[in-house]
C-alpha cells in the first residue's frame, strides 16, 4: 500500500478532503476508517479507494502505473453511481453534495 501512495498522491488527497489521512493498508485494502472522520468524509474516502482499486485490479499486470485521469474517470463514474442511488432512494441532493463536493472543488481547481 505505502509503495504506490507517495508523497504526490498524499499531497492530492489533504487538497481533496482539507486534512491528512495516515495511510495504512487497512485503509486502502479493507476501507477502514478511523472514527475520527464524519460520515461523508468516510463514504468519500472509502468511494474514491474503492475506484482507485478498481483500476489497479484492472491493471496489474501492466508495467506502467494506471494514468491519473483514468482514476478519476473511475471515481466520477462512482460518483455519478452514487448520484443515481441517491435519486433511487429519493433522498435529497444537499446530501450528495455534502459527500462529493470536496471532490468536485479539487477537479475543478487541478491543472490539465
């Protein structure tokens, strides 16, 4: 887990979410969160790793590191999944913003 979570990747995430997560492999492996994060900001992290997993799982056996932006592709993809469960469950939009928002202002602030 510590091996592909450098100093980049750790920087990207205190811009994302405004705080610093300790990475253990609970965390990534498992979505583990420690108690002292509020409910969207865990169902946040755990969507975003669960992405991140996904292409990893997906590209294994490549030599080279999945590129950023299929990361995120991925994680708006979750995000648009949520959105749709959300309408499903008949739940109010304020709350899917509570969760997502901190996502969307780092997209929206990351250089291309």
């Amino acid at each position: 887990c510590y091996c592909y979570i450098g100093p980049e990747s750790t920087h990207g995430w205190k811009k994302m979410i405004k705080q610093h997560i300790d990475f253990k492999p609970e965390i990534f492996l498992l979505g583990i969160i420690l108690e002292i994060y509020n409910k969207e900001l865990k169902y946040l992290i755990v969507n975003v790793l669960t992405a991140a997993r996904i292409i990893f799982a997906k590209n294994w056996k490549n030599e080279k590191m999945p590129m950023q932006e299929e990361i995120i592709k991925k994680i708006m993809d979750c995000a648009e999944m949520s959105k749709l469960t959300f309408e499903i469950r008949e739940q109010d939009d304020k709350q899917f913003y509570m969760i997502w928002d901190l996502f969307y202002q780092w997209l929206d602030q990351k250089l291309w």
